[in-house]
C-alpha cells in the first residue's frame, strides 16, 4: 500500500482541515480520499505528521485550510512521500 504523509512545521497550523483527492480532482466531493484535521496533542507542542493511507494510487492532490481561512494546494504529491505544508506569510 502507499501512503502519504503530510507534516506542518508550524504550530499556528493546529487547527488546519488537511484534504485529499484524486489526482486531477482538486475539489471534486466525490474524489475525496482522505480527511484529517491537524491537533497538536502534545504538551510539548512537537508537529506530528498526519500519515494517509493511498491504496494503490500513486499521487494525490492536497488541500490544506488554515485557520484564519487561508488555502494551499499542492497537485499530483507521490505516494511515499512526505510534504511540509506552511501557510504563506503576507509579502509572500
């Protein structure tokens, strides 16, 4: 099986809904492959990656939300891989 691990190295993402889809599908409800919402659940406050399990696809696109409302996308991510996604600061 391959799978897909998606990491933030910044704590302000706690809260963030991180969504999976189809490659090509980026938005499509009915090519959704995985959901999960980021919660630092340690005292220590150390990022801990949200690991997807992809069956046997190869890619995947990746949505993540943070609080505050802000999207980035990222498209055809490989399976086995893992991703740090951080929200873009203003100027960027």
């Amino acid at each position: 099986d391959w799978s897909s691990d998606v990491c933030s190295s910044d704590l302000e993402a706690a809260g963030a809904q991180v969504t999976l889809y189809a490659t090509g599908k980026m938005g499509d409800r009915s090519a959704i492959l995985g959901y999960q919402e980021h919660i630092v659940a340690s005292e220590f406050k150390t990022p801990c990656p949200l690991h997807f399990g992809l069956g046997t696809r190869q890619a995947c696109d990746v949505r993540v939300v943070f609080p505050g409302g802000q999207v980035v996308e990222k498209e055809s991510v490989a399976a086995d891989a893992t991703i740090t996604i951080a929200a873009e600061t203003k100027g960027e």
